[in-house]
C-alpha cells in the first residue's frame, strides 16, 4: 500500500547535535521528518524520542553520506515512498584540526565528500521535489569559518566556504522561485561532554559559544523567513561581519594566533 503524501522536512546528520536540535525545532512545528544518518542505535533513539515528544511521523534512513552512491541512495528510497519534500536540511559534516599532515589524506576526502559531495547531489537530486512544493527551503549548514577561516582547519574551513559560496550563488540562481536557500553559519557550539567541559574550564567563552538548540531556533526562524546568512548570536554574528570586513592579511594573522590550540592539539 502507498503511504499518503505529506510534506517532509529531511535533516541529514538529524540524530545528534545540531542536527538532532534542527529536527526537534521542525517537529516542534508540527513538520514530520526523515532523518539521515549513519546506521547507528542513536538514530533510532532520536526518532522514536521526537515521536513520543512531539507526536510527529518520524522516518529513517541509515546511511554513511560520504560514500560515493549516497546521495543516489537516499534518493531512491525517498522515491519509492509517496512522499513529497518542503524542507531540505544539509547538516551532516565534520572537522579535523591539526598541521595540514597531521591528519590522513583519505580523511580529508571523506570530510570533502560528506561536507560538500554529498551537500551538492542531495540538493541536485531532491531540488526537483521541492520544486512541486508551493513553498520549500534548502537549509545549508556552513559555519563562522565562512569568514574567519582558522588555519590548522585548513580543509573544514575550506569545505565551510564551499559551501557558503555554493549556497549563496544556488539562491540567487532559485530567487523567483518556490525554493528558499539559507545558510547557516554558527560559532563554536556545544556538542559534546568535551565541549561542555571545555566551556566550564573557560568561562569567558561563553561569549562566543552557543547551544545547539539556540542555533537550531535561529537557524530554523531564519530559514522560513527566508534570511540569506544566518549566524546565530550577536558575538558571533559581530565577528562575521568583522571578518569579511577585515583585509585578509590582518586577519589571518589574527586568526593564526588565536588558533595555536588547533596547532598544539591535533584531532
Ligand atoms: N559544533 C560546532 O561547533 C559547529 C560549528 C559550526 C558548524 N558546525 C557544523 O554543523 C554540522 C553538525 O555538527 P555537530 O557538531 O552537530 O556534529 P555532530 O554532533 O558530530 O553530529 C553530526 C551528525 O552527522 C552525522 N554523521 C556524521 N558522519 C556521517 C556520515 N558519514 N554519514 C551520515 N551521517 C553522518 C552524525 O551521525 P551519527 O550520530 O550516526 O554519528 C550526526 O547525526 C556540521 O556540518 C558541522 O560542520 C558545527
């Protein structure tokens, strides 16, 4: 039997830390959600805690997103569902830190596959289904380091200003159209017990630092009204605006001494 059509939000990266706050603020308006991840007990967990919290459908598709086929493999099982798409979350993505050999080569690639291959074949393959929608919105998840490129994350940052770039020129390219493109540039944010602990040992931090659920509601708010960068906090948004004000020089000089730590301790 076909499952009738509803209009989903599909969040990748949705079973823990930003992207778990993004599908949480999208249940809470009532969207029903599929949520892509890699196939582990903890995306299952989410799904069936949204679905108790917040009475929404939830579904699931397990998958590691920086294969080369992923893309085409989320496709075809959206696919054989009668589903039909209004919300299109590219969240999942990863960063290293450390001397530019410090880190593996083939890590590298799978960061640029994740952040960014996948990014780009899920948007062009699913754009076409948010296209049948009256309203729909491709949320892209960039960073800070959009505008403040940290040396020592040469290649998170890289893949971060890939995709602001990409996002920016996709939404001019869709301006007119039904499809809304936002991205997402957050500040450091606390995912972890690392990070929690890390942002008690330095209090001033706080600051700089947000909560995923602070950033899912902003990024969120913003998206549906349609904002083109969205970078959540006021210290945060005051630096981004800083950087892309700032000459390169100075400021990648600034940014070298700020990001000893990332020199110091590689991971
Ligand atoms: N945290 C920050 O400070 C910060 C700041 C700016 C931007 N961002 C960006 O925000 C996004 C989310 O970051 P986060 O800190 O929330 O990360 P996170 O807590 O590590 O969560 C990452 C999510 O992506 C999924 N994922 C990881 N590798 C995957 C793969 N190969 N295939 C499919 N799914 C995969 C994870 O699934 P599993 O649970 O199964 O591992 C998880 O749901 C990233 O794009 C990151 O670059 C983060």
């Amino acid at each position: 039997m076909q499952e009738k059509e509803i209009a989903y939000a599909l969040v990748t990266g949705g079973s823990e830390g930003i992207g778990r706050a993004i599908a949480i603020e999208l249940a809470k308006k009532q969207i029903p959600l599929i949520i892509v991840a890699l196939d582990q007990p903890v995306l299952a967990r989410t799904a069936q805690e949204i679905r108790e919290e917040y009475g929404v459908e939830v579904h699931t598709f397990g998958i590691d997103l920086s294969r080369d086929d992923a893309p085409e493999q989320v496709y075809k099982w959206f696919k054989t569902r009668n589903f039909s798409l209004r919300v299109l979350v590219n969240n999942a993505g990863f960063g290293r830190s450390g001397l530019m050999h410090d880190i593996r080569l083939s890590e590298y690639y799978t960061m640029i596959d994740l952040n960014n291959r996948a990014t780009v074949g899920l948007t062009y393959l699913l754009l076409p289904e948010l296209q049948l929608h009256p309203e729909a919105h491709i949320l892209i998840m960039s960073s800070m380091e959009a505008a403040l490129p940290l040396p020592y994350k040469a290649v998170y940052a890289g893949t971060k200003n890939f995709l602001y770039g990409y996002g920016l020129a996709l939404r001019e390219e869709l301006a007119g159209t039904s499809v809304n493109v936002s991205i997402l540039c957050p500040g450091p944010t606390v995912t972890n017990e690392s990070g929690m602990k890390r942002l008690k040992a330095q209090p001033n931090s706080k600051y700089l630092v947000s909560m995923p659920d602070k950033v899912a509601k902003l990024g969120i708010d913003g998206m549906f009204r349609k904002k083109n960068i969205i970078v959540p906090g006021f210290f945060p948004a005051t630096l981004f605006r800083l950087g892309r004000l700032m000459p390169a020089g100075m400021k990648m000089n600034l940014l070298e001494k700020i990001a000893q730590n990332f020199k110091n301790n590689p991971g």
